[in-house]
C-alpha cells in the first residue's frame, strides 16, 4: 500500500489499525497537506454491515464540529475500497500515556473535560460514541485532545426529526441484543446488549478516568466473558485503595460514573463536565484540598511524537476513567488508652469528654466496665463481677451505660453504683446499640442455641424483645447492629457466606445490601445519616471504611486510621468538633510445634511439650510442613509486609520467598512433590491464588476470576489445586489443574458455605469445613456430602494417617486454653493429645500437620493487646 496513489491521496506508512479500519499517514496532493485516510482492510469489504458502520462513522464524525472531535475532509471510494481523509493528530493516545501509577490530578482534569466537551457537543447531536476508551482519546503536543473514532456511533433520534427521517437514520444501527464495543470498557446496559443511550458513554468516561487516576483498569478478567461478568456484577476497588492519594471529590466522580443504574449515574455529559470544572477551580485556588502527592513524570508526557501512531479502535465501549477521591484533611490518630492488656469496645459520651470501654485490668485477670475523661486522668471502674464485661454503649441522653454480662443485658450509672439487669436472653449476645431515644437497645442474639443470630429490639422499661431481622438460608446470622441517628434505619452485618454490611428500616422491609465483600467486618457507627464507619480485611489487614448508606459507591479508606482497627465509634457534641475512637489491636503472633517419635497413630502416640520454633517480635503465622517433613513454609511481617517465608523446622535458615508489592499474602501450602507452593494474596486487587518454586521464583497468578478465591491445598495426586472460591455467588470448594493453563475450573461442593478442603491421604474423600462449623466430607469422585465433626472450624486443623486432628475451640473455657484432639476415622473415637494455651487468630490458617501424623504445629499469639486510639476533628 505504500507508494499508491488512492484519487488524490498518496500513501506515506501505516500509522496503526483497529477493529474496524486501518490508518494511513498520506500527503493531499492537491492541497499539499498531510492527512489521515482510514481504510477497511481488504479481508473486511465483502461485509456488508461493516461498511455500513464504516461509513456511518464518517458521516457521524462530519457532522460534528468541534475542536476536540476529530476533522473529516472527505469521504471516498476508489478500486472497490471505501476510506475516509481525515486531519492528521500529532500526539500519543491516552493508553500510551497512562503510567502504572496514573496521571497527575491537572493533566487528568485537563484532558477530561476536553473529552467531556466533546461529548456533550456530540450527545447534543443525537450521536453517542460508543467505544470509549483510552486508544480512542489522542492527545496533541500541546495538550489538545481529539476524541477519535465514532464507528460504532449508534444516532439517536435528534428532537423534531421526520418519521422518513428517523427510519433512513436508524437504518444502519446495530439492532439491541448485539454486543458492539470494547468489553473491558462497556457499560452494563451496552454488554447485555440493551438499548444505549448519552449515560452508556458516560459509564464509559468513568471506566477511562479510573484508569487515568490508578493507572489500573476498572473491569478486567482473564476472558472477555470473565471481563463482562465484572461489569455486569462486580463492583471496582475504589481508586484510593489503589492510589491513596486521589482527592475524594474527583473519586465520587468516578464512582458515580461507574454505577450499574444508568439511572444513577450522572444524567448528562455536560452535568459530568460541570463537576470536572468545578473540582478543576478548587484544585487550582486551594491545591492542598485537592492536591495528589508527586509522582514519578513519565518521559515525553504530552509531547508530540510524529506518526506515533493513531491506535484507533472503534468507538463504543466505556472507559472507566475513575479519578481517585478528594483527599480528607490530614488526621492523626492519637493514643487515647496506653494501659497494660486489653482495651476494647470503646463508647463515648453525648459530649465526647468521656470515653467508656472494656478492659482486663492491669493484671488481666478479668473484664470489666471502665470510664475515663478523654483529655486525661485515671479511668473509673464501674463493674467488679467475675464474670467478663464487654460491649459497653453509653446512651444518647447520658445518664447510663449498658453492657453485656454472659447472657444478659445490664444497665449501669456513668459514676457506678447498682448494675441493674433489663433481660437474660436464651443465648450469647454479639452486641448492643441504643436507639436514639434512650428508651431501647438494639442487640444481636438468637432465639435458641441452634438458630442463628438475628437482630431484636430489647424494650428498656419491661425486657420485651421484638424481632427485627430473619435471615433464609445457611449461616451464622446477623450481628454487629448500629442505630442510625435518626431512629429511621440501622445496620447490620449478615453473616452469609461471609459477612456483608446491610441496612434496614425500623419500619421494615427487606433490607439492602451495602457491600459484597464476605469480609470480617468487627464492629461499625454511623456517621450522620448518610454514611456509615466500618472494621473489615476486605484487603487483607483489618482497617476501617466509610461507605454512603444511599449510593452503590465503593467503601474508601478512612486517612489516619492505623491497621488492625476494630469497633469504631463517633461522636457529634453540640460545642465541639467531631471525634472519633477505635480499638486497635498489636500483635506477636509465633510459631510452636510439638512431636510424638513413636509409632501409632494420634490416639496412640505419646506427645511431648509444646516447644516455640518459629519467633520474632512481629506476625510469624499459618504452618505448613513440607512432604518430607523438613521445612515449613509459613507467613510473616518481619519484612514490613505479609510474605510467604520458608525455614527448617526448628525456625533456622528463614528465607522470604515472595515479593508480592506489599499485598496481603497467606495460606501456604506445598505441592506433593515439594516443590512447588500455592498461596494467595491481593496484589492483583483480588485474593487470587498464585503458585511460586520452593526454592524461590517469581510468584505466578493462577486465578482470574472477579472472586475471593482464597486457601488452597492440593489433590493427593499433585494434578489439582482446590480452592475456595465465590464465582458461583456463594462460597464452595473448586479445584483447577495444577498445570497451565490451569483451568477450567470444576466446582466441588454445592450447599454452600465452604471455607477450605484437604484430600484424604489416600485421595479418596475430600474434607471440608463450612462456616456453620463442622468438618464435613464428599467422595472426590463424587457423591452427597455428610457431616463428619461438629466441631471442626476454619484455620486450625488438619488430615494425616487416618484421622483428623484439630483444635476444639467450643470447648475452650473462657481464658482457658483450647485442647487439641484428634479423631480417628476408623474407630470414631476422640483423644486429647495437648492443648493450645494463648489466644489465635482464627480468621487465618494456624494449624499444620505432617503426612504420618507424628508433628503438628500451629500460631499463637504470644503477646496480644489493645488499646484505644482517638481522631479529634474527623471529618
């Protein structure tokens, strides 16, 4: 094609091609000008309707005059090929301007709302674009953007048209049910096939400005199917997650954008461009508002690169464009208790100048009630009773401080006195919160010891409980519940398959769904009555969100808050500004083992003393002996992040064995043949399994689905990793191939509730536990699934020999320790063997055995407390 004269146009070089054309650098010689000519390729002419939407973009484009919208000269056919002249942009595309870490704040405004120009003015139009996207926005050398490629404009019908008019119009639209456009950046409506409109763009723009604001895309799966199915079902991390320096106005921008409701999202490209304005004018008269921190330029940004390259793409298919959010005031947590053991549950009163929680004294022998003044002095002791005292909330009029005690709520004087009990319940109470009018709790119990937690009303004045919440379905129930300030609403964490954040009317009704995380979420308050403070690992480490009870946006992180931060709590005094407290936990997590050499199996061996193997002053957790019994693969902090490590089995020689970017890493476990471990962690924004060499090499993603796919181990046989995962909307136990391309994926278990699954050692039955508790089993070569244990629970057990060992945590006593047992499958009998004496963290793996049974190891938390942290002025 070089050299050819096409009418008067001759061909110079191919600048780059699409889905729907390819472009031509050429020289007009009869204007002597440089031009761009947009061709289809010859593979492409006998299709009628690609012509037909090849030529519906020209006259699209022409019909629009607008500086940021791309110059049509002509459109022509010669030699049986139909092409369009063009004007010629110098410059890069966005997606060769993107940097992994994303654009800075005035170069992200200053191409959007060029964009957001252009849009409206072609929206203005009766035309939509369709295939928004970053190689669809050219950038010029001196920061002019032209918006490219409308082949995929679909014309909408332009006020006052004829009925001739509109039918000859719409002739050549794709019809609805017909999937047109780049998939990673559509809109839910455009990836269903559904009819468009100006919003579906606007969907689009987000997808472009996320990715501008993160250097991360919106949607993206391994496959265009997993791609559409994160669209039409998942929601993206927020920006700030990724980038934390993304102002939080321009990260509500983004994420009012990307809502699946076109109907909530903005109306209109020019309301979108008004906000990009006005964040514009605040950023540029009060930077520190707005400012993001300074990251490393990208040579040439913005710089005239001649022909390099106009990398068009059809129009179509929504770029998610997500600005990160306007960054708060920097806030500072400050101790509020430094007391030896353990501060917890902290509750203020109305004029935020007292503080009370639950500690276990100086000697940590036993919890009580303590109330202390905010800005100092000694704290109060309000309750002496044996029993534990915990949940304390202080009510909204002042005058007293509830708490729980076993089974029972109790009412209390800010200055001590006589507890006086409201209610004894059939069950262990969760937590309380009070109703704005003093005259009512909400608490979380059950109505029976087999049921499962819901939500009640608890009546102040005569003890009757009314019945807020039902859950259908299995699970541990509703708990966690916060009253709005209003009394109107409270909310709620449902423990589903996970725990997910929901609010309810007091009214009634069926209650909404927040998040969709299935994280442990330890604690939440409100925040006003629009925006709900919460604890959750929805990333790994506990830390605490604030999400809008009204909008569908994603939680953000809240600044100045420091990890392991649980059971907030904040307060609005009438003469003072906001402050808010939570709980926060430091922990030295370790490694201990204890051996029976002789024969037998677990009911036989004689064990001996625990003994610490694997120890530093920071989290040493989640044991797992390699085949040959030599070495442990574990996870640790000690490199200021959660990494895989391996070490000998009495701890020596440790050595890192992932570099994962500062993402979450956990649950280890080996290959059969020892030379391969299977771990998952977030660096891909999701938990995702990934496989790395025993003896070191670079971490390889195994899954890439939208999910939480988490605690692996592996088939008997080597060739399988199973999983837990939720792709199919609740959680079960899938396995996948042990070798690329490592699926498809087979789903295992089908009632739900699945936490983690090891293979008998002869491979014939797999066992598993669920959230509801229970060790259960299902014949790996298929089969019903039975209950094999009650008392089995996620993290701390494991198969070898003929039997399961396991810690029993239901019979631990309250600051008791926790027996190890074992169970024999063949004789079904139970023998203690040893016992676990600290406190664990039974959200994670902490339980290892070896193949003959003859070694366990778990992680205890050889030092554990809390205390209390305070945020004055929060915002």
């Amino acid at each position: 094609m070089k050299g050819r004269i096409l009418s008067h146009f001759e061909i110079i070089e191919k600048l780059g091609e699409g889905g729907m054309g390819t472009v031509w650098q050429a020289r007009d010689t009869r204007l002597n000008r440089h031009v761009a000519i947009k061709m289809l390729p010859a593979h492409m002419l006998h299709d009628e309707q690609r012509k037909q939407r090849f030529m519906q973009e020209a006259q699209a484009a022409s019909a629009l005059n607008h500086p940021n919208i791309i110059t049509i000269y002509e459109i022509a056919s010669e030699g049986g090929v139909d092409f369009i002249v063009m004007e010629l942009v110098k410059g890069k595309t966005l997606d060769q301007i993107i940097s992994r870490r994303g654009m800075q704040l005035n170069e992200i405004l200053n191409c959007c709302i060029q964009i957001g120009d252009a849009l409206a003015k072609a929206h203005e139009g009766g035309i939509i674009h369709r295939d928004l996207k970053p190689g669809n926005v050219m950038v010029t050398a001196d920061g002019r953007v032209k918006v490219l490629d409308f082949g995929l404009a679909k014309l909408t019908e332009p006020a006052g048209v004829s009925e001739d008019e509109q039918t000859r119009t719409m002739r050549v639209q794709t019809e609805d049910g017909t999937i047109v456009g780049t998939v990673a950046y559509m809109s839910p409506e455009q990836a269903e096939g559904k009819q468009v409109d100006g919003r579906s763009d606007i969907f689009s723009f987000g997808s472009m400005l996320y990715e501008m604001a993160t250097g991360a895309a919106a949607f993206r799966g391994a496959s265009k199917v997993s791609t559409l199915s994160a669209i039409l079902k998942s929601n993206p991390k927020p920006p700030s997650q990724i980038a934390p320096d993304v102002p939080r106005d321009l990260e509500k921008i983004i994420l009012r954008c990307l809502r699946k409701d076109a109907a909530r999202r903005y109306q209109t490209m020019t309301d979108l461009k008004l906000a990009l304005e006005d964040l514009k004018e605040e950023s540029e008269s009060d930077p520190q508002q707005t400012a993001v921190a300074p990251r490393k330029r990208r040579s040439a940004v913005l710089i005239a690169a001649v022909g390099s390259g106009l990398a068009f793409a059809m129009a179509g298919a929504w770029y998610f464009l997500q600005s990160q959010p306007k960054s708060l005031p920097s806030t500072v947590s400050r101790p509020l208790t430094a007391y030896a053991g353990n501060e917890q549950h902290p509750s203020f009163s109305p004029d935020g100048n007292q503080v009370a929680f639950s500690w276990n004294g100086e000697k940590q022998d036993n919890f009580d009630i303590w109330v202390k003044l905010v800005d100092g002095g000694a704290p109060l002791r309000l309750t002496t009773d044996p029993a534990a005292d915990y949940s304390p909330q202080w009510s909204p009029d002042g005058r007293t401080i509830a708490f729980i005690r076993n089974r029972a709520v109790y009412l209390i004087s800010p200055l001590g006195g006589v507890e006086r009990k409201v209610a004894d319940t059939k069950s262990q109470i969760s937590n309380l919160t009070w109703m704005p009018d003093a005259k009512s709790l909400l608490i979380s119990t059950s109505e029976t010891e087999k049921d499962p937690r819901t939500i009640f009303q608890l009546s102040i004045g005569d003890g009757e409980m009314r019945k807020l919440t039902t859950m259908r379905g299995p699970g541990i129930g509703d708990g966690g519940v916060a009253a709005s300030p209003d009394g109107r609403a409270f909310a709620f964490v449902r423990y589903l398959n996970g725990g997910d954040l929901y609010v309810s009317s007091m009214a009634g009704g069926e209650p909404r769904r927040l998040t969709n995380d299935r994280r442990n979420i330890l604690g939440l308050v409100w925040a006003g009555n629009k925006e709900i403070i919460f604890s959750s690992d929805r990333v790994g480490v506990r830390s605490l969100w604030r999400i809008n009870v009204a909008g569908r946006s994603e939680p953000q992180p809240i600044p100045g808050v420091q990890t392991e931060a649980s059971n907030p709590t904040i307060v609005y005094p009438a003469k003072s500004a906001p402050r808010l407290a939570y709980e926060r936990t430091t922990n030295d997590s370790n490694i201990w083992r204890m051996d029976a050499p002789g024969p037998g199996d677990g009911s036989e061996q004689q064990w001996g003393p625990p003994v610490e193997v694997i120890a530093s002053t920071r989290i040493d957790m989640g044991p797992q002996f390699s085949p040959d019994g030599k070495k442990i693969a574990f996870v640790s902090d000690r490199s200021g992040n959660m990494e895989i490590w391996v070490a000998g089995t009495g701890g020596e020689n440790p050595v890192q064995l992932s570099t994962m970017g500062g993402a979450y890493c956990g649950s280890p476990r080996w290959s059969p043949d020892g030379r391969r471990i299977v771990f998952d962690s977030f660096a891909a924004g999701n938990n995702d399994l990934w496989l790395i060499g025993a003896e070191g090499s670079q971490a390889k993603r195994v899954t890439f689905e939208p999910s939480d796919d988490a605690r692996a181990s592996w088939s008997t046989d080597g060739k399988w990793i199973y999983f837990r995962s939720e792709r199919s909307g609740l959680r079960q136990i899938w396995k996948i191939p042990s070798q690329p391309p490592y699926k498809p994926a087979v789903q295992v278990t089908r009632s739900g509730g699945a936490l983690e699954a090891f293979e008998s050692t002869d491979g014939k039955v797999l066992y598993f536990v669920k959230d509801v508790g229970g060790l259960w089993s299902l014949p790996v070569e298929g089969g019903d699934e039975k209950m094999v244990i009650e008392a089995v629970q996620q993290a701390y057990w494991g198969v070898a020999g003929n039997g399961v060992y396991f810690v029993d945590f239901t019979r631990q006593l309250q600051r008791g320790p926790a027996p190890i047992l074992f169970f024999s499958f063949a004789s079904n009998t139970m023998t203690r063997i040893g016992e676990i004496g600290k406190d664990v963290d039974r959200r994670r793996s902490g339980f290892a055995v070896t193949r003959d049974g003859h070694a366990i190891a778990w992680s205890q938390f050889d030092r554990r407390e809390s205390d209390l942290m305070l945020i004055d002025n929060f915002r």
